[in-house]
C-alpha cells in the first residue's frame, strides 16, 4: 500500500464525486437491489465517498507484482448496484448499462486527475518514491515464481 498516491487519489475521487442515478437507473437499481439476499450495503451508497481508510484488496491480477516495481495505487468505483456481489448477473447486468458507464467515467476522471498531479508535483512523485522504498526495503531483489525456466508457452510451436 503506498499511502501518498492512495491519499491523493482519494482527494480526487472526492473531487469529482459519486455516481448519481437517473429516474430509469433508480428503477433498474431497485429490481437488481429486490434480487439480493444480504447487501452489505444500500440503494444510494453510490453517491457517496466512503471516508479515506488505508485497505489491502485482493483480487486476481498482476497489479499485486507491479507494486512491487514500481508505486502503485487503485480505486474503486460505483460501476454496480450497491450490494452487488462480484462475478454474478447482477454484475453484468449492471456493468453493461448506464450506471456501469457512469461508475467508470468516475473512475478515469479520478485516475486522470490524479496522474496529473503525479506528473506536476516532484514532492508527491519523491515522497510516494521514498515510501515505496521503505515498504520494500534495501534488500529487495524479485524472484520470478518461474524460476529460470521459460513459460510452459507452446501454443505458436
């Protein structure tokens, strides 16, 4: 976690704000919202920015290796209905209409902004620099879960 990008990516995703439903986005969210069992969290959610809480995600892509590289920081944003579990219909369901679109408008303008701001302030770049160094440590080397070994690639032969 490196706390200086993720505190100015959340300065911007404050900035530019929540995703705001229209009168036919209400209607959808409240059948999808019918159609869950326990949400974790309620129609309206959307809207608002959760208060900056320093958190470790997990999830399956390369972005826990790029951390390791380089300063890394991600966002997430309102693409579903409030409560809607990952990998389900309700998720493409929601993430193919309107209210997917407007949660990843909100997301690049959030990115957009804050990479900005990355690349105008020296200070922000050395002191998420600097963390990112101490998190990792001096002795850091990367190790490849391969090995030496080539990708077990034979697709193209």
């Amino acid at each position: 976690i490196n706390e200086t990008l993720a505190k100015v990516m959340h300065e911007k995703l404050t900035a530019v704000g929540g995703v705001a439903y229209s009168k036919d986005e209400e209607a959808f969210a409240n059948k999808i919202y019918s159609s869950f069992a326990n949400p974790e969290a309620q129609l309206g959610d959307q809207a608002a920015i959760q208060p900056y809480e320093k958190s470790l995600g997990y999830g399956s892509t390369d972005v826990g290796d790029v951390s390791y590289a380089v300063p890394t920081v991600g966002l997430r944003t309102a693409a579903w209905v409030p409560g809607t579990s990952a990998h389900s219909w309700q998720a493409v369901a929601a993430s193919g209409m309107s209210i997917g679109h407007k949660g990843a408008v909100v997301a690049a303008k959030s990115l957009t902004l804050t990479a900005t701001e990355l690349y105008q302030n020296e200070g922000l770049r050395t002191a998420a620099r600097a963390e990112f160094e101490t998190a990792r440590g001096p002795k850091y080397k990367y190790k490849s879960l391969l090995g030496d070994r080539k990708p077990p690639l034979d697709y193209r032969d």
